[in-house]
C-alpha cells in the first residue's frame, strides 16, 4: 500500500494508518504541532490529498475503525453496543444471521459477549 510505503519510517514512532486513516499522536503539544506538518509536507510532496470531512485536530479521543481510541486505550464504540442493546428480537433466520453478524463483529470488545 503506497500510504504505507510513504509513511513507514514514522509509523508506530509518531503516526498510525488504518486503511487510509492517518492518525499522528504524541502528548507535548510543541511537537506534535512539528509531525503534524512533517506529515503534511509529505502529502504535499507526493500530491496525496485529505478530506476536510475526515479531519479532526487536537482530539483527545478519535474514532478508529468499530473503536474509541483515546489515552486510556482502545474500547469498543459505546453507540455500536446501544444498538446492539437495542435491536429487536429477530422473526427470521435472515434477521437472526444479521444479528449473530453484528454481535460476532463486536464480540471480542465486549465483557460477557
């Protein structure tokens, strides 16, 4: 993947990449400020492009993929586990699948699942 290719000697240092999600995390503010325009000088370089509706700066808490990462750790999105909570009962064994679909996938985040 070219992203990772472009990244790799920053990644697990300062940045992460799920799919193509960039994420660039440190806690002293002065140089995060510093990687974060390392980061975009590098997109400007190899003519890669952000989405203004995927930015988010200075977040104490980012969704990721199903989760919550935050400086505590990673949990499981509390809305994913309300819906869950909150699906009806199902009447079928198309419904049923889709309910075992959606529970496995969170399965694994999940106490007593």
């Amino acid at each position: 993947m070219y992203i990772v290719y472009t990244f790799e000697p920053y990644i697990g240092i300062f940045i992460d990449i799920y799919l193509d999600d960039i994420i660039i995390y440190l806690d002293i503010l002065k140089e995060h400020i510093t990687h974060v325009k390392t980061i975009l000088q590098i997109l400007e370089c190899e003519k890669l492009y952000l989405s203004a509706l995927k930015l988010d700066f200075l977040c104490f808490k980012v969704k990721v993929l199903r989760c919550m990462v935050d400086n505590e750790g990673i949990q499981v999105d509390p809305h994913k586990v309300d819906l869950l909570m909150k699906w009806k009962t199902p009447t079928n064994c198309d419904l049923l699948q889709g309910f075992l679909g959606a529970v496995g996938y969170l399965a694994n985040d999940i106490d007593h699942v």
